[in-house]
C-alpha cells in the first residue's frame, strides 16, 4: 500500500500542466506535463501511447533554444497515438502541439 510520495521542490523552475477533455469529469484525451528551469527542461504526454511518454525531442528542442511553438511541432515525434471512440490519432497529434505550445509558454512565463 503506498501511504506517501515525496516530490522534491525544483527551485526556479516553471512548470504548466495541460489537459483537454470534452467534460470537466472526463480522462483527459490528451494531456501534457512541462517543467523548464534556466538550463534543462522536461515535457511528458498522456494519452498519446499506451503508457506516459517522455517528448525527448520537445525538451531537446527547447534547451537547444528552439522557440515553444517550433519545439512544438516535434511533440508526436516519440507517441504512438490510437484512435478511438473520443479522438483519432491526428486530433490527438494536433492537440498535443497545440498543448505542448501552451504548456511551455506557461512555464517559461
């Protein structure tokens, strides 16, 4: 049984947590995670594979000085999106781009 998770606290570092569901109950059809500090930065997908996954690309981008929407564009780059009854898998391309975009102006702001 897990009785407690310990996160540490990343000092100057932003972050941004983005989801888009059709209801406010609903699992999210796509959902992004991105944290930057000044020298390193991480993005994570949901629902964009079978299991969470890590845009290495997005974060290579980024700490290389790509702009958020240019890293951006390399958000599917690792996802293996499925179709299904809520999204196809280019929806779900193009809401992760979109979410990624936010996500990083987000946390850089």
């Amino acid at each position: 049984m897990l009785t407690e998770i310990r996160v540490p606290k990343l000092n100057m570092t932003g972050w941004s947590f983005q989801k888009f569901n059709r209801r406010a109950q609903d699992w999210a059809i796509v959902g992004v995670a991105a944290w930057k500090s000044k020298s390193d930065s991480g993005v994570a997908l949901v629902n964009m594979g079978s299991t969470p996954i890590l845009a290495t690309s997005v974060s290579a981008a980024v700490n290389k000085g790509a702009s958020a929407a240019d890293a951006a564009e390399l958000a599917a780059n690792e996802a293996e999106p499925q179709s299904d009854l809520n999204a196809s898998s280019e929806y779900r391309v193009h809401l992760a781009k979109v979410l990624v975009r936010r996500a990083l102006e987000q946390a850089t702001s």
